[in-house]
C-alpha cells in the first residue's frame, strides 16, 4: 500500500500550510514583548497595544498607550514637555514586569497587559 501526502495533489494547499504555519506561532510559544529602553524609560508591546513609560522629573511620569500599528506621534490637549533630561531612572526587569524608579516614585509595568501598579 502507497500513502500519499494530502499536499501532495495540492501545492498550493501546501504553500498555504507553510505560510499560516510561518505567520501564526505555534500554541504555546514563548510571546513575550520585546521592552526597548527609551530617554528615561522603556517602550513596549503588549495586549494589543504599544505603551511608553517615561519619567519626565523625579515626580513626574508621562504614560502614553496607542493601538499596536498605530503611531504615538498625535495631538493633544496637555502641555508636553519637549526636552527630556537625562535621568538617572532605575530600570529591573524579571519575566512578568518591568520596574521603574526615581527617587520617591517608583511603578511597575505588567510585560502581559500593560498594567501599571
């Protein structure tokens, strides 16, 4: 008895397998957002949206979130400060979280949803 591939009579099937297979991750794999250090602060993806935490002062922090493919460059109706000082913020990052300080201020950003505590 011969068994022959399903793919076999379709290449085209088999092309599509190979793309969806290439495109989707697998069930399971490791999906953890990419954390990029910015000017006092860290940029990252996750639940579908980008988000920037950055300190501005020593009590000051500026979030902002926008929707992934999207940009963060957009209008708004608060004053933003333009030139960011170079700070000495403190950055630790473990597998679920990122943690930010600067001197009495100090959050956690969740690496899953972007929650910030």
């Amino acid at each position: 008895m011969i068994t022959r591939s399903p793919f076999s009579a379709s290449p085209a099937a088999a092309a599509c397998l190979f793309l969806c297979a290439s495109v989707f991750p697998a069930a399971g794999a490791d999906a953890r957002p990419a954390v990029q250090r910015v000017r006092n602060g860290v940029q990252l993806a996750a639940g579908g949206v980008n988000e920037r935490v950055q300190f501005y002062a020593d009590r000051t922090v500026r979030v902002m979130k926008w929707p992934a493919g999207g940009k963060p460059d957009k209008a708004s109706l608060v004053a933003i400060q333009k030139n960011v000082p170079e700070l000495n913020v403190r950055i630790e990052e473990t597998a679920r979280e990122i943690s930010l300080s600067l001197g009495p201020l100090g959050l956690r950003v969740s690496k899953s949803n972007g929650a910030i505590r």
